[in-house]
C-alpha cells in the first residue's frame, strides 16, 4: 500500500484548464485572425461586387468600386460608368462635359482577358489600345471593353444591341482567346445552357465587402464552390468507391470526319456572324487571341484548335468579316525577345490570362481592325 501511494505521489499534477489557460487559447484564436484579417486586403483578390446595369440589361461590376487581384498577377483596377473595368469616358478638350463626335468608337468583347483585372488600368488591352491610336497614327479613338468573366459569343450576341444603342460605336471587335466561346454559339445546347446575368451580388457579398472580409471569403469559396462548374460543391458522403463519368471529347479520329465537321461548324459560324454584321451595318469584327505558343518542355507553336481556326477563318471572310490573328505575334514575341503573352510572375507562363505585352499585341490588332474598317 506504501509503494501504491509513493507511485501516486510522483505523478504529475493534473493539469487543470484555468482562465488564464483560456485567455491564452482565446487570445491567439482571435488574434491570429485579425493578422489574417488585416493582411487578407493586401495579398488576397478583392471581393467583386455586381449590381444591374438598366442601360444594358446586365448585372456589371459596380461602378467606383477598386478591385484588386493578387491570385494572378498584380494589378488594380477601378470600375468606371456601366461596371467597365478601368475605363471612363473621353471627352473633348474644348467641351469638357461632352463627348466628341471626332472620337471613333470600339466595343471590345470577351471573357475576363478582356476584363484585364490582373494588370493596372493603363496597361489594359482598351487602354494600351487609346494610345497605340494616337501616338502611333494620330487617331483619337476609345474603346469599351465589354469583357466579363466566363462570357462567351452567346452573352455578345445577346447584349449588342443595348451597347450599341447605348454606345453608337464604329466598331464591335469579338476578342476570342478560346475557340469554344465562339463556337457554343451555334452548338446545339447553345439556348438550353445560356441565361443572361441579371442577378445582383447578394447581401452578404456586399457586407463582406464592406468589412473587408477577403480572407474569409476566399476561404468560404474554396470549400463551397466547385471548380469545375462554378456552381455549390457537391459533397458525397457516402461509402464505397466512387464512379465518374467519361467526360465527353470533341477529337475525332478521322480526318475527314474532322474536316467535315470543322466546316459545318465554320459555316454556322460564319452564317451567325453575317447576320449579326448586317443587323449593325457590317460593324463587326473577330480577334483570335489563343493560349499559343506554349512552354512545355521547349515551344509549342501548334495549338489544338488551329484548324478548325482556318476553317471559321475562310468561311469569315468569304462574307466578308474582317478577322484578326495575333498567333504569329504572339509566336514571334517569344523567338524574338523571349516574352510571353500571357501568364506572370506568380503563375505559369504561357499559361492563364494575357499580360502586358499580349495586351498590347492585342490592342494593335483592334486599332488596324479599325483603321481597315473606316476604308471600307
């Protein structure tokens, strides 16, 4: 019994959970996310805020807004009238508070490449383009860029018209950067899966932004949103081993099925663009921007969509539609001076949104796309 009680008497004290324990736990919970929550506006995207534009029938980015993007790239940008990203309006110098009738006009259209949020607002694909027009060829012109992320050729077709009245522009340029936003326009789920963004950004968005909340909300979607649709994740909790679907390809293996296939695509493509053209007295035009070349072990100068691309091309301008190609300058700019057209300095490069220098390469093709138009 002695030897029992000597055992006990060596153990040590329980260690018992005291407000000062408490404080401590508390205190380093609630303070580390404060660091988190101060520093979240410096390294971490902004909360992007939407609200219903009635001249364009369409949810934009809200105007005034400072959207910062830090997951790629390192830009700022303001939203300007109409949720355009970094764009205001030009006026003449000698009627400050009007617009002049010898500025030339472009609509740009497409997906978050136009949008630009990962670079400042001069260096923009319009604004890049403003000044290529006039310190180049002495052309005052301005540029819209109607571009928005996950937009495709449905969401141009459908939103034209209220830009165009809105706008009077000289020119309606599609900037294509993927070939599949063209072509889901005449797919034949293209109606089935399209509905117009209309939906402003909830209220809880909108608080978060207040707050400053960016660490949270990037932390809320990663784990709610999925990736691959962009819609709720889905979360399966059941057991046993899971079976996923084959997901469908476009790639057919004989080439005469394909070219067969690539020119009944280019036809419905062209046909769609003829009629959008005459709708709006041939002010349209199409800027093919793909994600080439790339660095894979060397250079990639093919890219899997080049030839469906000479198809849509020809059948483009056997109507006439005027069609811009940056393929071999973006191939060019790499063999030439080793840049890149896309991706940055915390990404891959060749990979993800353009940078400065496919920006600019871009912007050049829309003031000749323009220049070409003014001769017809």
């Amino acid at each position: 019994m002695m030897a029992t009680n000597e055992n006990k008497a060596n153990l040590p004290p329980k260690k018992i959970i005291t407000a000062r324990i408490a404080g401590q736990w508390i205190t380093g919970v609630f303070g580390s996310w404060l660091i988190v929550w101060l520093i979240g506006p410096w390294v971490l995207d902004s909360i992007l805020i939407r609200t219903y534009d009635p001249s364009l029938d369409v949810n934009t980015l809200r105007p005034g807004d400072v959207v910062d993007w830090r997951s790629e790239g390192w830009g700022r940008t303001l939203i300007g009238p109409h949720g355009l990203p970094g764009w205001q309006p030009r006026v003449d110098a000698g009627e400050p508070n009007q617009e002049s009738s010898s500025i030339r006009k472009v609509v740009i259209w497409g997906d978050s490449q136009v949008e630009g949020v990962c670079v400042d607002d001069p260096e923009k694909i319009h604004n890049q383009a403003i000044r290529i027009a006039q310190d180049q060829y002495q052309l005052q012109i301005d540029c819209l860029p109607m571009g928005r992320s996950g937009a495709d050729a449905r969401d141009w077709q459908d939103l034209i018209a209220g830009a165009d009245k809105l706008w009077k522009p000289d020119l309606h340029v599609w900037v294509i950067t993927d070939l599949s936003d063209l072509t889901i326009a005449v797919s034949p789920d293209a109606t089935a899966a399209y509905r117009r963004w209309i939906v402003e950004s909830p209220k809880w968005v909108r608080f978060a932004k207040r707050i400053g909340a960016q660490a949270l909300f990037a932390a809320s979607k990663r784990v709610l949103r999925d990736p691959d649709t962009g819609g709720i994740r889905q979360l399966d909790f059941s057991l046993g081993p899971r079976t996923h679907p084959i997901a469908a390809t476009n790639r057919i293996d004989d080439p005469n099925e394909e070219v067969l296939r690539n020119e009944k695509i280019a036809d419905e493509v062209a046909k769609l663009l003829l009629e959008i053209g005459t709708s709006y007295d041939g002010r349209i035009a199409i800027l093919y921007a793909p994600a080439t070349p790339r660095l894979s072990g060397g250079i990639v100068t093919n890219h899997p969509d080049d030839a469906i691309f000479v198809a849509i091309h020809q059948a483009l301008q056997s109507k006439g539609i005027a069609v811009a190609d940056c393929r071999q300058d973006f191939i060019d700019l790499w063999r030439f001076k080793g840049q890149v057209a896309r991706g940055f300095h915390n990404g891959m490069p060749s990979y993800g949104h353009l940078n400065v220098n496919g920006n600019r390469i871009v912007a050049e093709k829309i003031v000749v796309l323009l220049q070409e138009r003014q001769k017809r």
